[in-house]
C-alpha cells in the first residue's frame, strides 16, 4: 500500500469520526439490492453520503442509496451501509479493500453482507433466504492485489473461516428464533454486470454452488484479511439462467426482494438484537 492510499484510509477515518463521533459501532451491516428500506428500522440515525468520505466512492446501481449511517436498533448502535459499490461500476477492486480498511480503522469488527443472488437448486426458490457457507471467486479479480500493508493484515492470509462460523450460527439460531425458513449453502461471485449465461450456471452447479451473484466476495476478503469477521446473507431472488425459462432483469430482482422482505427483515432485527454490541 502507498502512502496515497494509506492517506485516503485515514483522511476516511477522520471524515467519519468528525461526523458520527470517536465511538463508532463495532458492528457493520451491507444492505444489497431489494433490502435497502432495513435501514429506516434505525432510530435516531445520523448518514453521511459515501461521496463525502474520502476512500468511499458513490453508488450507481438503482435499489442502493449510498449512504452511511449509524443509529439504534434493539437498543443497540449500529452502522450500515445502505448499499455498495461494484467492480462492474468500473471501480478497481482495489477500492473495496481502501473501503473496508476505512471501516477497521473506525473499530468495525463484524461485517454482516447481504445480497440478492440468483438460485441454482430447484428447493431454493425466488423468496429464499440463504446463509453463506463459503464461496468461490469467479471474478479473475481480488481486492488485495498490489502492495501489502502489513499494519491491516499478512501478504498472505487465511480463508478457511471466510464466514465466521459463530456468526453463522448466530444467523441460524436467529432465523429459528424469529421463525423464518433458511437454507445454508456457497455463493459464486461472478464479475458482471450481465447476468450469468445457462451454460455458466450448469458449470457452477456441477460444482456444487448454490447461489450466483455479483457482490459480497470482495469485502469478504477484504475484511478477512483486516479481521474482521464475515457472515453473509443471500437473498435468492430468481433461479438463474437456464433454470426458469425467463429472462432475467434487475427489476426482477428488486420486485422479488420487495415480496419477502418481511422476512428477512425479522431475521435480521432478532439477530442484531442478540448480537454483542
């Protein structure tokens, strides 16, 4: 890492401490596409648009906001993002590790990513809500690429525990508690920004991936390698290409989360309330 970018990091750091306040949440949550609106479930939030935080860039993608923001939920403080950046915007990948390293420098130690994703399992239909296991980069891209900053993390680091295993039970015991169905299982991320073809998805199910998407893979390694513990939550949306007999759009996709978000939006209000703040 450069002296640029270390810059960047702490010229992000500082914009958001003089805005929110030196005791920024330790808990962070990224709403993907179809599960924006969890963020009015915030009292007393406070937001800062992500173009007035150097090291954040703003989102173009229609269903992200791009903003930041921190407020209460069950009592507790949280952050979230209230949508995210994509390397199919032309961002360089790069700049979701400077994100994310802004975020560990502000004391994030958990980040819970959604996303909505298409399915590739006939039993994991559009409405299912999916814990991720583990995934596999399809992109050709990460976002450690480039000079190492060994004050974040290792050259080379560890991926064995990409979803932190005690949040995922925590995702699960959640879901049981609030009584909302969920399946568990891997999630390819796919560079984009078209959707997979029918031939991709029969490849990716041969090797026994779930769910497809275009997010959540970057700030996983991201953040692994920072430590910060990872979960993630797909939204499965359509089955994916080859699957269904239809096109697949983007409005698809946001109409579909809009059907179940109740649903997800009480797994995700019992999770936070237990969650250690």
């Amino acid at each position: 890492m450069n002296q640029d970018t270390r810059n960047v990091i702490e010229n992000g750091a500082a914009a958001i401490r003089a805005h929110f306040g030196i005791d920024f949440p330790r808990n962070m949550l990224v709403l993907g596409s179809g599960i924006g609106r969890f963020a009015d479930n915030l009292e007393g939030a406070a937001s800062l648009p992500y173009a007035a935080i150097p090291g954040f860039a703003p989102s173009t993608v229609m269903g992200h906001a791009g903003k930041l923001m921190v407020g209460m939920l069950a009592g507790r403080k949280l952050a979230i993002m209230a949508g995210r950046i994509h390397a199919y915007e032309g961002h360089p990948p790069q700049a979701i590790a400077t994100l994310v390293h802004v975020l560990r420098t502000v004391g994030v130690e958990r980040l819970i990513l959604t996303n909505a994703a298409g399915g590739l399992r006939h039993d994991m239909p559009a409405g299912t809500l999916m814990i991720i296991d583990d995934h596999i980069n399809f992109s050709g891209q990460n976002p450690l690429i480039g000079p190492n900053d060994e004050h974040f993390g290792p050259r080379f680091f560890d991926m064995t525990y990409a979803y932190d295993p005690d949040l995922r039970a925590a995702l699960k015991a959640a879901a049981g508690k609030a009584g909302v169905a969920v399946k568990n299982g891997t999630y390819i991320y796919c560079l984009g920004p078209n959707f997979e073809t029918p031939a991709e998805v029969r490849l990716f199910a041969s090797w026994g991936v779930d769910a497809v998407g275009m997010s959540t893979v970057p700030e996983c390694l991201a953040a692994n390698h920072c430590g910060i513990k990872v979960a993630g939550l797909s939204l499965i949306t359509n089955l994916a290409a080859g699957l269904s007999g239809g096109k697949l759009t983007h409005d698809e996709t946001l109409t579909e989360g809009a059907k179940v978000y109740d649903s997800i939006e009480k797994l995700l209000l019992t999770f936070f309330a237990d969650l250690p703040a």
